[in-house]
C-alpha cells in the first residue's frame, strides 16, 4: 500500500494484520470445491494525517457486486430500520409536501429495501444499484432502479435525466467504494443545491472499542471517525452539519451533509462526538495500539470453547452467513470439524459453502431437525432479534454463543 486514497500521505501506521481471506461474499458452489481459491492480506492500517482508517484496494467493486449473495431484506430488523429512517426523513425534510414534487436517490439501493417505503408514500425516487441480481429484485418489487457504480458521470447523468434529488441517501456503501473522492463528487452531483445527503457507515470507533474485528473484510476499503468522514465529504464539496449515533452493525454514524454553499456550521452533535473521538485517542497512534492484542483474545477464546466443545462430543452449528462471518471464521482457523454447518435465510446461499473454510450454508429449519448444543451466531449485531428467532433452541437446552465483542454463551428461554 503506497499511500492514502483521501490525501495521499505516505505515513500509514499498522491497526491490525488478519492474514489472507478470500473475498468474504464469494461463496463456493459445489463443484468449485476443488478449485483453486484466491486470498489476498487482509491488514487494516490508518493514516497518521488525516486519520482514515484503510485496506490495499486489492479486489475491485466490480468483482464483488456484478452478482452479489446479500439480499438486505432478509433481516427484519433492517427493513424496519430503513422503515422508520424514512418516516423521519420524510418529516425532517417535508418530502411529502403538496407544494414540491420531492425526488430521493439511494445509491447501493440494494433490493429496494428501502425506497420501497418512498414508493408506498408517492414519493418519486431511484435507486442505483450495481448489482444485477439484486437490482433486479428491486424492479419486480416495483422500485425503479439503475444497474450501475456510482461516479461523477453517473451522478450528473442521473441528475440531466431526472433532475437534482432532494435527498441522497448511501447506506452502507461509503466504506464499499475505493475512489473515496470520486464516489463523493457523484453524490454532490447528484443531491440539489439546496438538498440533503444521508450517509450511514459503521463507526470506527465503536470498531475499535467493541472488537469488531470481522466487520473488517475486502469489500470495506475504508473505516471512518467522523472526523475522516468531515473530510471526506468536504473532498466531494459536501460540508457535514449533523451526525447521529445509531446501534445498527454494533455502532453507526449516520452523517447529514449538504453542498458547501448551503451547508453553514456543523450542529451540536458533531462536536460532540469529534470530542469523543478525541479522547479515546483515534486521531494519534495511542488509540489503535492494544487493538491487535484484543483481536488475537477473541480468536484465542472463539477457538479454545469450539476445541473443548468438540473434545467433550457436543455438537456446534452456525447461525447466519454475512460476510463479517466469513474475516471470524477464516481468522480463526475454524473449518467443518469444529463447526458443523451455518445456516441462513438466504436461499441463494443454500448448497453453497463459505470461502476459505469451506463450511456447508444450509437452511434455517436444519437447526431444529438436528438439535445442537450450541449455535455460534455469527451476525452478533443482530442479537436482540435472533435471541428472539432462535428461542425454540431451549426446547432441547440449546445454547446461543456469541463470539464478538466478548464471548458469551446465551441460556434462551421460550
């Protein structure tokens, strides 16, 4: 890696090494399983200038979103999350007001999780969305969707074609994108003069703080603070005004910006937690030093309970198979003798197997025909709602286990 991709400094410290993974959505049909598999390093380091938390671009986004096995509404706890962040917008930004015709843009629309509650409102919108699979889902659920990566030309050809959008939205999809600076030129392109953009991204600092270790993975290029977030945006001529707090991936930011212009001083809530991030050291190099050290107790705690599990005969399966699954299981070493088989609610990955560990993905309803002792949940941030779906496990005195950011074995009740 020879620099940073936001401002070019050469002085990039070492975070954390988590080896070589392959890219953690490329699931192995059967007949690859013989095959070759690439892997590429997996080593997080931060700018010691601008304090942008990065990988090596390795893998391109268009190897990873030509056909993509992540289907966002398959959580139910994401879909009434994007539910309820329209709701709030639309009263935040008066959208539904008779006296404009209000016009949103999500890019990464995924399968229109999300603007399918702007189309039940009336509201005109668009997603952008490189996937072909998945944007192709978002059409035959009605929501009109562009199958492309957005760039400046993207943006001002969506804004020559259907106008200037009101609101910007880009869930999820500021850490998926390499060109940092172009990426953000395409929404300022794209968002009114006078309009909004709402971007959420995980937080590094909770990252850090939590030992949320396996959301870092091929397809994240980048990890923010707020504060490398500010600047980002600015590269892009956006100025940030707003940031809120979310619970959604273990700790999220959800940044408000609008054009430079427009925008005025940033709010209350900035400072805020730019005053946070100050004191747990991310903008110097004491803030990351005991990071590597808490990484490497996880793995060594993940894999001592699965050993003694084995070692005492009792059976451990997988719940889940996001792609924060795939950086734990091939960190740790962990293949089909310790873990059995993952199951998911995805049909796509049914039949398939994780890359690098090569463990089987089923479906849900084979946890409750074989009745294991334990079930390792490998989308912790989703706790609260699989506690909930995975009760019917007490029925046998099954237990829930959670890897991240701690161990924890789970006793669930009906």
């Amino acid at each position: 890696m020879t620099g940073c991709r936001l401002c070019g400094s050469a002085t990039l410290a070492s975070v954390v090494d988590l080896g070589a993974t392959p890219p953690c959505e490329s699931f192995l049909a059967a007949d690859q399983l013989d095959r070759p598999e690439p892997a590429y390093p997996l080593h997080l380091r931060v700018c010691t200038e601008c304090w942008l938390a990065q990988i090596p671009p390795l893998i391109t986004p268009e190897e990873t979103f030509q056909e993509y096995a992540y289907f966002s509404s398959y959580s139910t706890s994401w879909v009434e999350h994007a539910r309820t962040f329209v709701a709030d917008a639309v009263r935040r930004l008066d959208l539904d007001s008779a006296a404009k015709e209000a016009f949103v843009v999500e890019v990464a629309s995924n399968d229109g999780y999300l603007l399918r509650h702007m189309v039940d409102r009336g509201i005109r919108c668009l997603g952008i969305e490189p996937s072909v699979n998945v944007g192709a889902a978002a059409r035959e659920a009605g929501v009109p969707t562009l199958t492309e990566f957005l760039d400046p030309a993207t943006g001002s050809a969506v804004r020559a074609e259907h106008g200037p959008a009101d609101l910007v939205v880009a869930n999820n999809v500021y850490a998926h994108i390499p060109d940092v600076v172009g990426f953000t030129q395409g929404l300022r392109a794209l968002v009114a003069d006078d309009g909004w953009v709402s971007i959420e991204v995980q937080h590094l600092l909770t990252l850090i703080e939590k030992n949320q270790y396996d959301t870092i993975y091929h397809e994240h290029f980048q990890y923010y603070t707020v504060a490398s977030a500010a600047r980002a945006l600015a590269s892009g001529g956006l100025t940030l005004v707003d940031v809120e707090l979310l619970p959604t991936h273990g700790g999220s930011i959800r940044l408000w910006a609008r054009p430079a212009e427009v925008a005025g001083e940033p709010g209350r809530r900035v400072a805020e937690v730019l005053d946070r991030e100050k004191a747990a050291g991310l903008q110097e190099l004491s803030g990351y030093a005991e990071f590597s050290a808490r990484v490497a107790k996880v793995r060594r705690d993940l894999l001592r309970f699965l050993i003694e599990a084995a070692e005492r005969g009792e059976t451990v399966v997988g719940y889940g198979a996001p792609g924060k699954g795939n950086t734990l299981l091939n960190h740790c070493g962990i293949r089909p003798d310790l873990l059995a088989y993952t199951v998911d609610r995805n049909p796509y990955k049914h039949g398939r197997f994780t890359p690098g560990t090569r463990i089987p993905v089923l479906p849900p309803e084979r946890i409750a025909a074989d009745r294991p002792d334990y079930v390792l949940v490998l989308p912790w941030n989703l706790r609260d709602e699989l506690v909930e779906q995975l009760s019917f496990v007490h029925e046998w005195g099954g237990r829930l286990v959670f890897p991240i950011p701690e161990l924890s074995i789970v006793e669930v009740t009906s």
